[in-house]
C-alpha cells in the first residue's frame, strides 16, 4: 500500500530559489549569532589605533580634570595672597554682605529689641486682663482653697458620741472576732472534719479496686459446648499455625 508512496517520495524535488526556501533562508540568516556579530569579529582582528591625542581621550581627560577637586581649587591657591581690593570692610561688597548676612542670623541681634523693650511695659492694676488673672490665681489657689475648720470639743455622753462608738465597735475587726479568742491555742484533730470525709469518699469513688470486680473473683462456669464456644475453637483450629 505504501509502496508507491516511498517512491515518489524519492522523486520530489523543489527548486532552491523557490518563495519558501528564500524565505527560510533569510530567517536562518536573521537568527544566526554568528552572523550577527561577524562584523564585530571582524572588526577586533583589524586592531584599533587609539592616539594619545584622540578626541575620546581628550574628552575623559577634561572631564577628569573639570570633576576634580585639585583643578577646581588650582585658581583660588593661585590667587591667594594676590588679591587687591578695597581699603576697608565697610567699602567691599561681599565683606558687607557677608556681614549683613551674619546680622541676620544672630538669634542674640535679632532679640536684642525685645529684650531692650520688654521691661518698659506698663499695665495698670486694674485692667480687665489683670482681674481676671488675680480671680483665676485666686480660685486655683490650694492655700484659698483648704480652709481648716476650728477643732471641735464634744462631750463624752453625747448621743452622737455614744453612736460613733457602736458604729465603730461594729466595724472593728478586733471586736468582730473577740468570740473567738477562746479557741487560740485549742488543739484540733482533722479526723472527721468536712474536708477528710470528701476526700475520702473522693478516693473511694476514684479506686479501680472497688469499682471493677476482678473476673477470678466471679462464680461463673463457661459450658464448653455452646454454639459461640463451638465456633470458637473451629476459627482458633482454622487460623492455627501449627
């Protein structure tokens, strides 16, 4: 059946300038690392000629020299000691300025008028702002506020007296537990107390000994020949290694 088919697939052939065949070829050109950077390769096996005078380098080299701290100062060491200005502070600009500027920030300076002027104020006793602070100081006041009252002297037989007294006596503790004074020092067995006898029943309810009756106590004889005793054997005959 296939037959035919194997030899007409030897008998093909397609023409190498044919749509298809261009076109995979220039997608493998497209893809193709190697050719991709045969140009590159090339270009390293020629070498290069990098003169010392070469506008890359010149251009590092003043980038270099404008980024530098030594060449960025170079000027300023020149003209030190050379400088010719005016002939006091007062008459450069930048020493004026830099004075104002100082003036400026000088927190001592810059309160230096209201230190001069905050005690020349003068505020009349009676304004409205100075009541109101004396009411206000008055009622804030903790020496305006307690007042101790004189000491009072009251008789020992007086009713209100007399009813402190009870009130007092009901309230002591020393007073409340005088009745038991007589049992200090009293000894005292725990035997037959309320909490020996729940601990014991407690104990009793929790024994495994009482609660469970062992099975050799038990009267008890098996009869030999009952069905499950039957069936029993037959299973331990059946499921016997031996």
């Amino acid at each position: 059946y296939t037959e035919a088919w194997d030899a007409d697939k030897k008998t093909i052939h397609i023409m190498p300038d044919t749509p298809t065949i261009l076109l995979a070829k220039a997608n493998a050109a497209n893809v193709s690392h190697k050719l991709y950077v045969q140009a590159w390769e090339e270009a390293k096996k020629k070498g290069y000629d990098m003169r010392a005078d070469a506008i890359p380098i010149r251009s590092a080299k003043a980038s270099r020299d404008i980024a530098s701290d030594y060449k960025y100062k170079e000027t300023h060491e020149k003209e030190k000691g050379h400088y010719i200005g005016c002939r006091t502070a007062q008459e450069d600009p930048k020493l004026s300025w830099a004075a104002r500027a100082m003036m400026l920030q000088n927190d001592r300076i810059y309160r230096k008028a209201y230190h001069d002027s905050k005690a020349q104020v003068h505020i009349p006793v009676d304004a409205m702002s100075v009541q109101a602070a004396k009411e206000c100081q008055t009622l804030v006041s903790d020496v305006d506020y307690r007042q101790y009252l004189h000491q009072w002297t009251c008789l020992p037989d007086q009713n209100d007296v007399i009813h402190a007294r009870k009130a007092y006596d009901l309230q002591s503790d020393n007073v409340y537990k005088s009745d038991l004074e007589w049992l200090r020092g009293i000894g005292w067995l725990t035997e037959g107390s309320v909490d020996v006898v729940k601990a014991k029943k407690a104990q009793e309810l929790l024994n495994e000994r009482l609660y469970r009756t062992r099975p050799d106590e038990m009267k008890f004889t098996s009869i030999t020949d009952t069905p499950d005793v039957v069936q029993a054997k037959i299973n331990a005959l059946q499921m016997s290694d031996v």
